[in-house]
C-alpha cells in the first residue's frame, strides 16, 4: 500500500448558513456542482500528542470509499494554508499507523493510545474552473454531547496563478459575505473538546535563524492577521471585550510589523494597506475606550449610562466587522502578505536578504534608542510628546515578542525576560496617563463632561503618582541589559 505526500495550497473563507444559499443560488460558479457526502473521524491520544505536532489525523468516509490523511500544518498565512499531506485508501474506519507516515516515529509506544476524538459529517458541493476548486461545504462537527456547525468555502489551487484565489475570493465577497477562515475542521474539532473559546492572546511566532528578513516578516504578518481572525467571532457573537481588545491588538500589532520592516517593503512601504489598517482599528477604539472607562466606572447612575452608551458603540464596531470593506481589506491583507509585490522590487531587496537574526538586531535598536531619546526628562514633556514615547515603547515591545524566537540560548531567555518585562512596566504607566489625557474628550462624545460622578474616571489627583512611576519605569528599561546582544 503506497502513501501519496502532496503539497495543498488552499484559501478557506467562513461564512453564514444564509451566505451559503446566496452563494449557491447567485450563479457564480459554473455549471451544476457535483454534491459529495463525506463523514470523517478524527483521531488523537487522549493528550492531543498529534495536534501539539502540527498534524491531523482523519479517515474519511464518501459512498464506500475510504481515505486516511494525515495533515502537517506548515503555517497558515491567515487562511491561506500550505501544508504536507499524506494520503492512502483505508479499509476500514481504522487509521493504518506504518512507517509510510510520519506517526510512529513521532509518538513512538503512544501510537497505541490513539484512538477517535471528534466527527465530521459535511455536504460538499463541487465546482472546478481557472484551476481552482470550490468546495461549499455545509455540515457539523461533533465531540461527545457537544456540536458545531460548518459553513466555508474551500478554494483549493490546482493549478495557475495564487492571485486567482484571491480574486475568486473577491467576488465571492461581493455576491456573499465571507470572512478569511483560519481554522481547520480539525482545529475546530479540538476547541470543541476543550473549554468554550475565549479571547486569544497573541501566541508566539515561529521564527528561526535560518529564514531571511523577508521570510521573517511573512510569519510575523500571518501570525497577527491570524491573531485577528481568531478574536473577531467572540465580538460579532458575543460582543466581548477583551476579544475586542486583542483584535485591537492584533491590527496594532500588524501595524507596527509593517513600520519595522518599512524600509525593506518597497517604495510604499504597504501604506495603503496600513491606512485601511488603521481606519478599521480606529471603528474598534470607541468601544475599547468606553470598556476602559466602564472598568473604572463606581456608582450606579454614571456606569449605566456608560452601559448604556456601549450598546451603541459596539453595534457601530460590529457592522464595521461585518461591512464588505472591512471583509474584503482582511483578504487584501492576507494576498499582500503572500505575493504582495513587497518582494520583488529592487528598493529594499538588500534588507529582505539579510538573514533574520541581523535584521532583529538592527531593529531592536532602533526602537530602543527612540523610546531612550524620547523619554528623557519624561515628566516635563506634554501629552503628546509622552503619547510618540508610548507608540516606540509599543513598537519595541511588539519586536522583542515577534523576534524572540531568535534568541534562544539560556541567557538570551533571560535577558528577554527581564527586558520585556520592564518595558510592559512603561507601557503600563505610559497607557494610563493616555487614558487620563483621552477621558475628557470621550466623556464630552458622549455627553457626560458635567456628570458630577465623571471626576472618578479622570483621576487628575493620580497624574503625579503616574508621571514619577513612567520616570521609573524608563530608567528600569534603559538599564535593562538587551537579550538581542
């Protein structure tokens, strides 16, 4: 029995169950699609070993024909997944673990403890033109007494130019409203078996010394729109706010990957797109801010109108999620990321050669050396002076989180450790003197200025105690020895 190792270039787009209708009925694609039953399992110890891998593992069931593959995520670009594949026929609903695959030599004697975890019953439905196919799939994933419904489309490259996945991906947008999908059926299976999702913190990058620059910006680009994707559900569903504030993060965050390596992307620099970049994280900021001041709202009158005032806010945030600009942006982003043309203009081309390591370094002292020189005499300085430091020290922070993978011996670690933690300790303060200086102008947008219980959230008798800490604080990470050395 033979075991096929295969390359898949897919774009997966998520969308509603009233979306799919519209999407099948709108004639988009061509001709009559060919409707296929699939029911999978999915197989796992019960410690999850195969998924702390980056490998799935299913046996699918279509008619009477049965298929095993096994999956290695090699790194999404934020819903446009390439990956190794392994794929045989099975006899059975029983996965075949020989050394055709990569398992045995992985779990070793833990390949006798995996067993099925969750299921995947799904109606495909099948269209292929321009060498790409499309599949519409609509169905439900089931762990135990818990469920999930599926509604995505898979465009899969077979063959052509990448850019025909995101044109399709387009005007399927605009017949359809779509979402850029991040998550497997797999991986949707395995947060299903686990605790109900919450807001996702950003996660480290994969980095290593091996990639140049440019190869080091594209994992770090995917990692934050990644970020993103994974937040933005729990605000559309659930209007949560810490959710809320990661996606914030993560545009932030993308935002400033695209800054530190500005000087290798090109003429532009990707301005456009951090323009649109940055009009969608300024729809999310009403919000945030009014979460902020909700936090630090005492007494019942002042907080429920605030409460009050939230309402609002988030359903302007939503349909900004939800507006074709925003979906279409998400997508724009993600094609610019893989085979934008940032790589292959001669400006720059120096820059994104260099190996990652070298680039990190340069940098990281580059934004060290903004934040040194900008927060000297931190006290005197005025509002705005102090915000510019804020937005360094923001920048500096994201680096040493996005090129830590970098510095991996023991003293690096540690170094990280220490420096990274005296600059949250700056950030910190620095972020609450800009909620101090950004309350007013809230409360006046929100017609509570003269509300005789507004003083709590302005705290100007807190400015002093605040502005000597920052002192502090800027010292503490000017001292701070750099992990990057």
């Amino acid at each position: 029995m033979t075991s096929n190792v295969a390359n898949e270039v897919e774009l997966k787009l998520d969308l509603t169950s009233e979306a799919a209708d519209a999407l099948e009925a709108s004639g988009l694609f061509p001709g009559a699609p060919k409707v296929v039953a699939h029911y999978a399992l999915y197989f796992d110890t019960p410690e999850h070993d195969l998924a702390r891998a980056g490998l799935s593992l299913r046996v699918r069931r279509n008619d009477e024909t049965r298929i095993q593959t096994i999956k290695a995520d090699g790194g999404s670009a934020a819903g446009m997944f390439v990956r190794s594949e392994w794929e045989r026929a099975a006899e059975d609903d029983r996965p075949i673990l020989d050394d055709a695959t990569p398992i045995p030599a992985l779990l070793g004697e833990k390949v006798a403890r995996i067993a099925p975890l969750f299921t995947v019953e799904n109606e495909r439905r099948l269209w292929a033109g321009d060498g790409i196919e499309i599949a519409l799939d609509r169905g439900r994933i089931f762990a135990g007494e818990r469920e999930m419904p599926i509604h995505e489309v898979e465009l899969e490259q077979k063959s052509g130019d990448p850019a025909a996945l995101f044109a399709l991906a387009r005007r399927i947008n605009a017949v359809a409203p779509v979402h850029l999908g991040v998550l497997s059926k797999a991986a949707r299976g395995y947060r299903l078996l686990g605790p109900a999702p919450a807001a996702t913190k950003a996660g480290p990058v994969k980095l290593t010394n091996s990639m140049n620059a440019a190869d080091a910006f594209q994992e770090i680009a995917r990692a934050c729109l990644h970020h993103f994707r994974l937040n933005v559900p729990l605000v559309l569903d659930r209007q949560d706010a810490t959710a809320l504030h990661q996606a914030r993060v993560a545009l932030r965050r993308l935002r400033s990957a695209l800054s530190i390596h500005k000087p290798m992307l090109g003429k532009d620099g990707g301005a456009a797109l951090n323009g649109e970049l940055r009009w969608l994280a300024g729809e999310l900021a009403h919000a945030r801010d009014l979460d902020v001041l909700i936090a630090r709202a005492e007494g019942e009158p002042l907080r429920d109108r605030l409460l009050s005032a939230r309402t609002e806010v988030y359903a302007n945030a939503i349909a900004a999620l939800r507006s074709e600009r925003a979906r279409g942006l998400i997508i724009d982003t993600a094609e610019w990321i893989e085979i934008g043309d940032w790589r292959a203009g001669a400006e720059g081309e120096g820059l994104r050669a260099l190996p990652a390591g070298l680039f990190a370094a340069r940098a990281l002292d580059r934004f060290r050396r903004k934040v040194r020189k900008g927060g000297r005499d931190l006290e005197e300085l005025d509002d705005e002076a102090r915000h510019d430091v804020r937005k360094a020290a923001k920048k500096l922070r994201y680096a040493a989180e996005f090129f830590a993978a970098l510095y991996e011996r023991k003293r690096n670690r540690r170094r990280h450790k220490r420096f990274v933690t005296a600059l949250e300790a700056l950030q910190d303060e620095l972020g609450a003197l800009n909620d101090l200086a950004s309350a007013p102008e809230i409360l006046r947008g929100l017609g509570l200025a003269g509300d005789p219980n507004a003083k709590m959230l302005l705290g100007p008798d807190d400015k002093a105690d605040l502005l000597e800490a920052a002192a502090e604080a800027h010292d503490a990470l000017v001292d701070a020895r750099r992990f990057w050395r």
